[in-house]
C-alpha cells in the first residue's frame, strides 16, 4: 500500500494541477486545452492525436499498475522510482506555474501567447514535459510491467515529437528571440552558452 500511495501522489499532482489550470484559464476566456484544435497542418494534428491516445493509454496502464500493486523490482529501484515521481510532479508543477497564462496542452495555433525564457525555463525549454516524462519512468520502476512499459516508451516519443513541432511553432511565431532562446538553453534541462 506504501507504494501505491506514493506512486499515485505525483500523478494526483499533475493531473490536479492539469484540471486547476484548466479551469482556472476558462475563466479568464483562454482555451487550455489546444490538442487537435485551430488551424493546423496534418502533421501536428495527427501528432497531437497520438500525444492525446497515448497519455490516455499510460495513465490508464498506470492506474491498473497500481492498483494491481505488483512489481518485479527491489524495494531499492522502487523507492528511486518514488523519489524521481516526485521530482517529477514537482518539476511539472514549477513549469505549469512558470508559464502562467501562456500554458497550452498543445499548440496554440490561433491563441496569443508570450515566449517565457525566465524562471526554470532558463535550464530548460520544457520543464513541464520533463516533469511528466520523469513521473511515467517513476511508474514504471515502481510496478514494472511490460504492457506498462510499453505505453510508457510511446508516451515519451510523442512527447519527443510533440516537442519538436513545439519548437517549428515557436521558430515561426517568435523568430530571433526563440532562435536566441534555444541557443542558450537545453531543449530538455541544461545551459548551452
């Protein structure tokens, strides 16, 4: 039970604050949620897509996984997952608020946002998404089971991709600053120059 409760607080963490924001930013009259939304070329639609049909399928295997409770790992590897969980949902929660209101969960094709440079984005262009990446691996070395590594690897490539159709939005809508930007700063943690 020690590790089901530690392994679903993170995720409680992320998806609570996903909802919060969400709701938060409804009120204010700005659309959160920008997943297969607005204009869009084919590839970022159908990435996105995959992004949606893959975080559903993790979160899914994961809550079978821990309510399952079942593992092949030592109480060792576990409880680094524990601890890398955390950090995880805490990373997530320091991105999600840096950004304030120019947070999407997608690419925000038609919605007016500002290029956010300060804070943790200074040592990473996408500390959200590493936030949740790290929290799926925590996962998976807290109830390692194949169906779940297997939804946890997809996860992570469309994360990758989505990142990177992130990165052409933000070369075309923000130019030289964004260009400037990503020569400074890792695209998942790290100081280039």
């Amino acid at each position: 039970m020690y590790y089901q409760i530690l392994a679903a607080a993170p995720l409680l963490v992320i998806y609570g604050i996903y909802v919060l924001k969400l709701l938060h930013q409804k009120k204010r009259g700005i659309q959160t949620y920008q997943l297969m939304r607005g204009t869009k070329s084919k590839r970022v639609f159908y990435t996105e897509l995959m992004m949606m049909l893959a975080s559903v399928c993790t979160v899914v295997m994961e809550i079978v996984s821990i309510v399952d409770g079942s593992t092949y790992f030592s109480d060792c590897t576990r409880d680094f997952g524990v601890v890398l969980g955390l950090s995880g949902a805490l990373l997530f929660a320091i991105g999600v608020w840096a950004m304030r209101d120019s947070w999407r969960a997608g690419i925000p094709a038609d919605d007016q946002t500002e290029l956010i440079t300060g804070g943790i984005y200074r040592y990473s262009r996408n500390p959200a998404f590493v936030g949740i990446s790290l929290t799926h691996i925590a996962i998976v070395l807290i109830f390692f089971n194949w169906p779940l590594l297997i939804c946890v690897i997809w996860a992570l490539v469309m994360i990758h991709l989505l990142i990177i159709q992130e990165e052409i939005f933000l070369q075309t809508r923000f130019a030289a600053s964004y260009a400037d930007y990503k020569s400074k700063v890792g695209r998942y943690f790290g100081r280039t120059a």
